[in-house]
C-alpha cells in the first residue's frame, strides 16, 4: 500500500513534542537546533 506520511495531527503533535523538548533543555540556538536535527525521522 501507498504510504502517505503522517497527517496534520501526527505532525503538528511532533512539532509540539519537539517545541517541549528544546523549551525544556536547550540553552543556546546551537543546542536546539541540534534537538531538532536528532529528532529528524530517518526516511530511508
């Protein structure tokens, strides 16, 4: 089957899970970008 991706709803809820996580420990630009590039989602 054709796989479509996540939806609205499982990606607005990823990007609000992420939002959490750098509020919550990143104390430099560099240390929430990092956050952001590990929670990337491997596509291969």
């Amino acid at each position: 089957m054709f796989d479509r991706g996540m939806s609205n709803e499982q990606f607005n809820s990823h990007l609000e899970t992420l939002a959490k996580l750098i509020e919550k420990t990143a104390t430099s630009v560099e240390e929430a970008a990092q956050i952001v590039r590990d929670a990337k989602i491997d596509t291969t």
